[in-house]
C-alpha cells in the first residue's frame, strides 16, 4: 500500500532535519574557538576579612579570560605584612586556587585571611618562634596563605583542598586554619 503524501513529507522532514542538525555538530567541532567565544565567561570573584587588620575586600581577579591588575592588586594590598605594613604581589594561580576550593565547598563566604604575603624578616621572626613556619616559606613569594572559612569545617576544607591537588596543603588544629600553597603538590 502506497504512503500518503503527508507521511512521505513527514519522513522527508526528519531526514532533514537530522542533516541540518549532524551539519551543524560538524560545524561546532570544527570551529571550537568559535562556539567557545560565544559563551560568556564568568568572573571569579573572592571575598577577603584580614584578621589582623580588620579589612574586608570583595572583587573579582579575573574576567573575559584574563587576569585584572586592579583586583589583583587590591587583594595584594590586604594580604600584606601587617608587621612590616609591605605588600608584594600575590601569585593569580593562588587566587585561582582559592577560587576553585571555594567553587568545591559550595560555601560562598569570605575567607579570614590569617596569614598571607610575608616579608623575609617577618618569616625569620615567626621561623624562630614556631616550628611549623618553614625558613623558605611560599609565603614570602606571594603563593601562600593562611585561611579559614567561617560556618565551615576547616577539617573538611583541608580535605577539600587535598582532592584539588594544587600545591601545598596543611591544616592546623590547634589555630584552625588551612595552608594553602601553590608549590609542588605535599599534604600535612
């Protein structure tokens, strides 16, 4: 029994369209870059409360696929040496760290800031005070810091930044914090 019109129409429809749609996959996997800039990219943002100093800062230091100065910057400045009132440029791949732990928790606060940028003076101090401050401290590189989360588990958060596997990783009980380095990848 012949097919009706409609039904010949109807199969001729879907066979086409399934073309058009195979065409256009092709076309997406051939021009990636394409497709990819039309996505918007979102920025990554940090939030900051310095527990020595009292500062709270909240600004993005990284949007349309490229690192702000100004944000970084600003951030530099309230993770400075409060002893030594010196700041030095904080490493982006920290912040990135940073950005991808808090993305993992799903807790969206600030980070208590203990320690952030030390100067070479302020490491020797501390070194001599405690054995937990290592004499060549990825603090004073600017790729180091001292933080918790407030209404988070630093436990938790410890083991959070382990299963990233982006540096340094040590936690610290007694003071509840968390170490977070972007230096070769070690546990503590």
């Amino acid at each position: 029994m012949p097919k009706k019109p409609e039904e010949n129409n109807s199969v001729e429809l879907s066979r086409r369209g399934f073309l058009t749609s195979v065409a256009g996959m092709a076309m997406a996997l051939a021009a990636p870059g394409a497709i990819a800039s039309a996505v918007p990219v979102r920025d990554r943002e940090l939030s900051f409360y310095n527990t020595h100093t009292g500062e709270k800062l909240s600004t993005a230091f990284w949007s349309d696929g490229k690192y702000l100065d100004d944000g970084i910057e600003e951030i530099s400045w309230l993770m400075r040496d409060h002893r030594a009132g010196l700041a030095s440029p904080m490493d982006p791949k920290l912040l990135d760290l940073l950005h991808q732990l808090q993305t993992k928790v799903g807790h969206q606060g600030e980070f208590h800031v203990i320690s952030g940028y030390r100067s070479p003076a302020t490491n020797e101090m501390l070194n001599k005070r405690s054995s937990g401050v290592a004499k060549r401290s990825y603090h004073m590189l600017g790729k180091a810091i001292d933080v918790r989360m407030p209404g988070f588990d630093s436990k938790q958060l410890h083991k959070a930044a382990i299963s990233l596997k982006g540096g340094g990783v040590g936690y610290y009980s007694s003071s509840n914090f968390v170490h977070l380095d972007v230096g070769r990848v070690r546990y503590w």
